[in-house]
C-alpha cells in the first residue's frame, strides 16, 4: 500500500467532476488521441505514483478494475484510493525539480521504464488532468517514426544528448535533440546557443574526443549520422576566408560527379605528426597559413578504399610464433564488455571457418526478425579482419553503430553486461543467417504417454523446421521441462531449445532477510532483527521465524510492512506472498500488535519535518516526510477522541524520549496524561495484555506526563485535523473506515526531545558488503552450479503455469534435465545479482575444469550412451565492482595450443593454471570427441578434481 503525501488544503477552478465522470471523460479522450496519432505528436510523462493513485480514486466504486497503468492495484490501501489526488507531481522522475537547464530542459532520470516508474499520456489526456489537478513539470516527448520501415511509431523518451565542444574559444554545453532532427537542425542550435554565425561553423562528428567526418549533409538526420547517446559534437569557429575555402571545396567536389556526402566522407582526423594549430587543424610545419592552402594542408584526404577503424590509436602487439587470430580490439570508451565477447565469438573455430568462407548466400534478408543482414555483415567482416595477417589493433566503430542501431541499450560510453550483448549477437546473428526463409506454423503436441525420445524428436524437428542457422547447429541444445501441479499433481513435460546455461552461483537453499522490530506499546526500543528462512519460501514462514527471533507473546501478532521512501508501500499481509518478491533492497518493519477479537481501527502514523526547498525566487519550507512510520490498533467500540489518538501517538513514542526531556516535562505544565485513556488497551484480548501495555509506560505505577504532540489526522475528505487541540471531540469515521493516516509534524524543538535516529536507520533486507577471506577462498565446482540449475523448485509468482486440468493457474514446480547437447556450449555464471534500485557482484570463485568437463550423468536421454565430455577454449572474465569494472577474456589457440590473455589492444601469453580466477564470467566449451579423448589420456587441469561431484 502507497502513502502519499497529502497537502492540507483544497482548492479547485469550477466545478468538481465526479470520479466516474473523471473516468469517463478520460477514457474517451484516450481512445481519440490513440486512434489518431501521428509522427511529430506530443505525448507526456505522469509519474506512475500519481496514475495509480488517481486510477484508485476514479475507480474506487467498481470492484474489477482492468487498467493497463495499473499492475500495483491490489497494494493500494482501501482508505487512502478513495481519497482525490493531490497536484500532479513528476518530481521523483527528474534529477532535479527545482532547476530546468535551458539547453536540455528538465532532465529525467536515465534509468525509468514505462509501466514501472511513469505512464505516456497523449497530449489531449495530459491538457485535461492538468486542467483539473494542476502541478507538474510537463515532460513533453514526441512521436517519431522507427523500425527498418520507418512505418512504426514509438515516443523518443529519451532524445539523443550531445555534447558540443567549441573551438578555439573553449566553450561546452550539453543539448537535447531528436535524432530524427536534421544535421541543419543541429547547426542552427549550436549557433543560437554560442551565438554564431552559420557561415563561419563546420560541425564535426567528435566520437571519442577524435575528428571523424565533416557533417555538412544538411538534410542528413542525426539517426543517419550514427550519432549516438552522449557522444561529443566539435563546433569549430572560422573566418570567412576558411569558410569562403570550405565552400570552395565543396562545389568542387560536387563538380567532379560528388555529392556532399561522399566528400565529407574522406575527412579525417589530422595525422599525429602534424603540427596542431588554432582551430583545431593541422598543417606541415613551414606551411602556408593564407586561404584555400591552408584547407588543403589541413584537411587529411586518404582514398575511398582505405580502411577508417585504423586511423587512431594505432597499437602493434608482438607475441611469439606466427599463427593467426592475434589481433586486439582497441577500446572506443567502456568497450571493453563487446571486446570480450567478440574475441570469443571470434576465436570460435566453427564460427571462424564459416565467415572467412562465401556466408553471403545464407544471409536471410527478408527476416522480420533479423537486421536485414547488416549484423551478419559486420560481424563476418571484422573476424576477416581479425583473422588477416598482421598484429594491428583494429577499432570496431563500424561494428559498434550497428550494434548501437539494432541494439540501442548499448549504445553510448557506459560499461554494459558481456553476457547480456553475446545473448543478443547469438540471436541476432542467427536470424540474419537463418535458412528458413518462411517459417512454417507448428504446434507440438502433448505426450500423452509417449516415450520421451519421441516427444523430444517431435520438439526438435519442429524447433529446426523454423530455425536453422549456423548459430543453431554449434550453440543450441535441447533441455527437459517437467512442471508439476501442486493441486492435481498433472505432470507436463516439454523439450525447449537453450542457446546458453545461466547457471547459478548461490549454493545455498536459504536467504537471510533483515527486518526492523517496533512496538506499538511502548514497551521496547525499535531493534533489527535477523532471520534465515528458506529462498523459495513465503511470507507465513518469513512471520514465523520472526516471531521465534523477538519472542512474540501469545496475545500478540505481526504486521509486516515494506516501507519505502518513509510511506507505507503495501503491508504484507497474505500468508502466501512468495518471498522471492522481496527483493534484497527492500526495507521491511514489523509491528508487535495485541491480537485483536473486537472491532478496531489502525493508525498509520507518518513523520514529517520541515525541509528547505529552493524556489524561483526564495526559499521555501516544505514539510517532507522521514523516518518509518508505525502501527498501532485503536478500539471502535466507543467514540474516539483527538486526545485518544494523542494517547497512542505518546505510546508509540515513548520509547524514543530523552531522559533530560522527561524531567523537563514533570516539571512544565501537563499536557496529556498516558493514563487518560483505554482505548489502546481495550483493542486487546483479556487482561494479559493491558496490564504489560500500562507497566511498560509506568513501571511504578505512576502515569507519566508527556508532550502534546503536534498531529494532523487526514479525513476522508482529504482535510486535515489539528489533534493538538479540542482534546475530547470526537474524530468523524465511515462505518467502513478501517485505518486512519495521522501525521506527527517534528519541529525542531520537538527533534530535540526524542532520539529519532531509531526511526531513520532503517536497514535493508539483505545488505551486500565487502566479501570476506572465507568467501573467496571456499570455492564452488562449476558441477554444483550445473545441479542447483536443474534442482526442482517452484516458479516465481511471475511465472505461474497454467494446469490444463485444474483450468487455473498454479504455481507448479519444475525440474529441467539435459536432453541434447550442442557442439559449443556457452555457460553464463550468474554473478551479478539484482535488487530493484541496484545491482550486486558475486566473487564467488567457481573451480571449473579445463578438461574433461564430464556431462554424462546429466543427460536424461538415456538412448545416448556416449560420454559427453567438453573442454573449455575460451572464456570471459570482469574484474572489479560494478561502476569501474573491466573485461578481459582467456583464448586457447588450438593450432598453438596455447592460452593468451586478449585485454583489448594487449595480448599476452598465459600459462594454463592462470586460466581459472574468481573473475571468470561466460565459459565456453566445445564438445571433445571420443577419439580425442583417448589422445589427450584424461588430461585434467593442474591437480584439480575436474570429475562430476557423486549425488
């Protein structure tokens, strides 16, 4: 259940609607504006905090609700869905809600996804919500047109930031554009911002800090200039000579049967030893500095069938011996994650002999699926090249933009995941080699009892009669699904293509989940608490272990809450929550609450404190909230007054009072006396439970005096209730009311007199910290990973199967065996874990084998009766922490037999026993054939114990 922030007034411009009316007129709108949309629309971005909230208002009549926007329903509190929204407020998608820089206007947060943290509206439903509920920002995108077509429309969330670099003057700024803009657009934005003259500029594409091309096709987009996310604009500033020259060359170029394009074409970087001048260009060192020579001196003109990757950074690797496939890959910025990969896929030797031969015939160009055959295209031609003779480093720009155009997650100079850009060239290169050129429709059928040969035969002949490619006959393999119904205990068994084995690196069964322990008597200082409890297990066994750890009473229960930016998020109060749905960055709290027999009411007690906030022109105190919020039960049986609300907020807090504060109140003037009221202990059943809620306040029996607390109780209506004064009136409830929200506003004076860092250290669920000694040291056989992969266990809530015979979905267990296995089999270790807001890296090290990497005992096919033996030949490796790791990769040259470290443009020899390290990332394996097997005599690597751990 979210909380929101709830201001204390209401004002609104004409008449109110009506939710339903809200509802209606919004449904009606969107379907206009959808039907109609066409390129250069405006859509707009609405946090998906206010969509829900404001789809819980208007729709708080009905009791089935079906919302796309609308996946977070079920967590949404009864009370607070009926409540209007507040302004709209997109503060929680942009960096900073209280400065809008001029060049790129408000800038979201790289990280957000549509369904998740915000909702497109069209522009007609952004123009009415606004009108209604004011507040903002307005977060404007446009439509545009996208696909190999241009036929398909998407909303560019995110226009292409670039970064324009001014020379000679010195100057940068970063803008915002559309990459379907023109090249002509982008000039006239760099002069409006520099103010310049259009004459005097010539824009550069400055990829990496280095000159590439002279962008002058003015009606060229920026997506045909390959401009990537954050890549670097050089705006160079001339006098008119230059520019009269500039010109000059140009009309000549066209005048020789050139266009523009062709000509800017040959432009690039000055040569390193020319002498760098003003301006950014180079001349010989004595050269004239007058006019048209000065251009022709300074413009380094090379011939169309010169190769361009190798104009920078040139580096020369020497290693012993002449064989081939020596050649590294120099790193364009955060390139080493596709350096890595490529050299593996490179030095696959299947994958080498078959794009060194003519694959051009099998390039399947009409795929839907595939990329038009450019990715086949450039992958082949950088593996000839780095398979040609010579020990050049080569720069892989080409290969990169198109990898960045059908693949734009990778696209721009940040570190990206090797396992996750093999998945897709594995894909991609597959469906633009794929020889299916219409793929026919095929439907397995169910087994029905028949032997699993067959059924596996049925599944495979079918998977090949729409797939089959060079990709498929070395790296997929065959596995088999058994999901089991847990109600009618139905089997169902399926044999499903893999490409690659995610295998997992936790060893272990259990988890353990750190949650933050309060009472709602006052009878204890809030204390984190620490449990294990089984990884696939459910909320009920989360509560138990809980109850055991804090010592939970008979006559009381937990209310387990994920609290999440000080708010309630939702309680957790179905049994049956997976817990693989709490995530490792969680924050939960529990509540000791007494067991309640009679009517009660819950009060959600929310903190807030005045924070500063920087407005147009001065600033401004808002109040914020902070800290956890608590929990306490209140009895419905007879009327509850402001002052009984007063009694439990004391209660709650008493725990947290300053001794110093104690004494200042029993010598100040009374306020409010914990023992005026028996609300509280009234909500609990029999007489046990009073008395400790009374000793817990008053150990001597005494009632103590305590603050008036400076509360606002939050009405249906919306309004909110000083319970500072009126002590005795009675608070207005709905006979269906069954929670109420008070907030407690701490002033300064008020911080003082409570120790409120037990409220604002809130821990996380789990807390990855530096690994210890003992855990890089214990290693873990790459066989316990293969056996806690294939282990039975129960799908995620996500995943829950759909039994055939109970006609409803269950969540079934599974267990995958190996059926077929391929040629080369690729196996990710899953070392990086994700949590909602982060990711985290396991150092486990895992002790694979080199040799001997025996299969055998795990292919259910039990019709196979080879040994299934593999031997690794390549391997990729990350080093360091998630924001400044680097990859490498191991290659086995087999005509050398000899491993060799590829670290991008450095390529050195390594011994064998150097191959394994915590470091290592995606294995590669190719199948050893019986004979050679014999002949290498079971060779194992260097003393390990490489054999198949016995079950």
């Amino acid at each position: 259940m979210k909380e929101l922030t709830v201001e204390c007034n209401n004002s609104c411009g004409g008449p109110q609607l009506t939710p339903e009316e809200e509802r209606v007129l919004i449904r009606d709108i969107a379907i206009t504006s959808e039907n109609n949309s066409k390129e250069g629309d405006s859509f707009y971005l609405i946090t998906q905090r206010w969509w829900q909230h404001w789809i819980d208002y208007v729709n708080q009549e009905q009791t089935n609700v079906t919302n796309d926007g609308s996946s977070m329903l079920e967590n949404c509190d009864a009370v607070s869905s009926s409540r209007r929204p507040a302004s709209i407020d997109n503060a929680d998608l942009i960096h900073d809600a209280n400065s809008e820089e001029s060049n790129v206007g408000f800038e979201i947060h790289d990280t957000l996804l549509e369904g998740r943290d915000y909702i497109l509206l069209p522009q007609e439903v952004w123009n009415q919500l606004y009108s209604w509920y004011g507040g903002g920002p307005a977060l404007a995108r446009k439509v545009i047109s996208s696909g190999l077509s241009q036929t398909e429309y998407a909303v560019e969330v995110y226009p292409l930031r670039l970064r324009l670099f001014v020379m000679p003057k010195g100057d940068q700024s970063t803008i915002r554009i559309s990459k379907k803009e023109t090249i002509g657009e982008l000039h006239k934005r760099a002069c409006e911002l520099f103010d310049l003259n259009l004459e005097q500029v010539w824009i550069w594409d400055y990829y990496g800090q280095h000159k590439h091309a002279l962008m002058n096709d003015m009606d060229r987009t920026l997506d045909d200039a390959n401009l990537q996310m954050d890549q670097d604009i050089l705006v160079e500033v001339h006098n008119n000579a230059n520019g009269t020259a500039l010109s000059r060359f140009i009309r000549s170029a066209q005048g020789n049967g050139s266009t523009v394009k062709e000509a800017s074409s040959f432009l690039l970087e000055p040569s390193k030893s020319s002498l760098s001048i003003a301006g950014g260009l180079s001349a010989s060192k004595g050269a004239s500095r007058g006019g048209s020579t000065e251009l022709s001196q300074s413009l380094n003109l090379t011939s169309q069938g010169r190769e361009l990757d190798n104009t920078y950074g040139i580096s020369t690797v020497t290693t012993r011996g002449s064989s081939g496939g020596l050649i590294g890959l120099q790193n364009l910025g955060n390139t080493c994650f596709m350096n890595s990969a490529i050299q593996c896929l490179v030095h696959t030797s299947e994958f080498a002999k078959y794009f060194r031969e003519d694959y051009h015939q099998e390039i399947n160009w009409q795929n839907p699926l595939g990329m038009v055959g450019e990715l086949a295209l450039a992958f082949g031609e950088l593996l000839r090249r780095l398979w040609a003779p010579g020990r050049t480093a080569i720069a892989p720009r080409q290969f990169k933009m198109k990898l960045a155009r059908f693949a734009p997650q990778f696209s721009g100079y940040n570190q990206h995941d090797s396992q996750e850009l093999l998945a897709f060239l594995l894909d991609g290169l597959h469906e633009d080699l794929n020889r299916v050129k219409h793929k026919p429709y095929k439907k397995s059928k169910d087994a029905d009892g028949r032997p699993d040969e067959e059924v596996a035969d049925e599944y495979w002949a079918n998977h090949i009669a729409r797939n089959d490619s060079i990709i498929v006959d070395v790296c997929q393999g065959q596995y088999k699904s058994t999901l089991v119904c847990p109600e009618c205990h139905k089997i169902s068994v399926t044999f499903d293509p893999f490409m690659y084995l995610s295998l997992p690196l936790q060893s272990t069964t259990t988890r353990s989940m750190t949650v933050m322990i309060f009472t709602c008597d006052g009878s204890a200082l809030p204390f984190s608490c620490t449990v294990t409890v089984p990884k696939q297990g459910r909320c009920r066994d989360l509560i138990n272990a809980l109850s055991s750890a804090c010592s939970l009473k008979n006559n009381e229960d937990l209310k387990l809450a994920e609290v999440r930016n000080h708010l309630f998020q939702r309680f957790l109060e179905d049994p049956l929550i997976s817990l693989s749905m709490i995530k490792d960055d969680d924050h939960l709290v529990a509540y000791k609450i007494p067991k309640s027999l009679k009517k009660t009411l819950l009060i959600r007690l929310i903190h807030r404190r005045q924070e500063q906030e920087m407005g147009a022109t001065q600033a401004a105190q808002h109040w914020k909230p902070f800290g956890t919020p608590l929990v306490s039960l209140i009895s419905r049986d007879e009327v509850i007054t402001r002052g009984d609300i007063q009694t439990v907020a004391n209660t709650m807090l008493s725990p947290l009072l300053r001794s110093e504060s104690l004494r200042q109140a029993d010598t100040s003037e009374p306020c409010l006396s914990l023992a005026a009221s028996e609300k509280c202990r009234d909500s609990s059943s029999g007489e046990a439970s009073s008395n400790s809620m009374s000793d817990s306040v008053n150990k001597d029996g005494n009632a103590v005096t305590l603050f008036k607390l400076p509360l606002q109780l939050v009405e249906e209506s919306n309004a909110c209730v000083d319970l500072s004064v009126g002590e005795d009136k009675a608070i207005k409830l709905s006979s269906t009311s069954t929670s109420v929200l008070v907030y407690v506003d701490w002033s300064r004076e008020l911080l003082e007199k409570y120790d409120t860092h037990y409220l604002e250290n809130l821990p996380e669920v789990f807390k990855y910290g530096p690994v210890n000694k003992k855990a890089r040291t214990e290693p873990l056989s790459l066989y316990t990973c293969l056996e806690a992969f294939l282990r039975e266990e129960p799908l995620v809530p996500e995943d829950m199967w759909y039994c055939p015979k109970c006609k409803e979905r269950r969540q079934a267990s599974k267990k995958l065996d190996l059926w077929r296995l391929p040629e080369v089999l690729v196996i990710h270790l899953k070392r990086f874990s994700f949590s909602r807001s982060m990711k985290h890296k396991l150092e486990t090290f895992v002790n694979f084998p080199i040799h001997d990497f025996d299969l055998t005992k795990y292919i259910a096919n039990k019709n196979n009766t080879q040994r299934q033996l593999y031997e690794l030949y390549a391997l990729t490796n990350h080093y360091g922490g998630m924001g400044s790791g680097h990859y490498t990769a191991h290659i086995k040259l087999l005509d050398e037999n000899r491993w060799y470290n590829f670290d991008d443009t450095h390529i050195s020899p390594i011994n064998e026993e150097d191959v394994k390290s915590a470091a290592a990332y995606v294995l590669f394996y190719r199948r050893v054939k019986t004979s050679d097997a014999v002949s290498n005599g079971g060779k194992s690597g260097s003393g390990h114990n490489n054999g198949p751990s016995q079950k």
